[in-house]
C-alpha cells in the first residue's frame, strides 16, 4: 500500500470509520482542541498565568506543530 494512501487512512474518518489507528488519531486531535481551548481559558486567569505561564506556552507550541503537522498531512493527501 502507498505511504500516501495510509496517511490519508489514518486522518480521514470518512474514508476508513472501523480503523482503530484512525479512531485513536481522531481521539488524539479532538483531545488536543479540548485541551487546548481549556489551557487558553486556564491562561486567561493572571495568577495561573503567573504561576504556568511557560507550560502553557510549551503546551501551545507542541499543539501548534501537531495540528500544522495534521493541517499538511490533509493537504498532502487531497
């Protein structure tokens, strides 16, 4: 099988809803927007940006490279 055509497997549920590899992809991204948007409200608040301020910024930065990573993987295999 070609490279392309498992990526694409593995990042679009549409095409192969019974894989276990796609599903534990699709778990992962949607655990990343929950989490992210949660990190962002958490920052929100001073005395928690203060205190974690550089992991949340850590944790922005490996989720920014995950889902430009994902983003060109889709644009990739289109």
């Amino acid at each position: 099988m070609k490279i392309k055509q498992t990526v694409f497997e593995l990042i679009d549920i549409s095409h192969a809803p019974n894989s276990l590899w796609n599903r534990r992809v699709g778990r992962v991204i949607v655990f990343l927007i929950v989490a992210s948007v949660v990190a962002i409200i958490l920052e929100s608040f001073e005395e928690l940006r203060l205190q974690y301020g550089q992991l949340f910024s850590v944790f922005e930065v490996i989720t920014v490279i995950i889902f430009s990573i994902e983003y060109l993987l889709r644009l990739w295999t289109a």
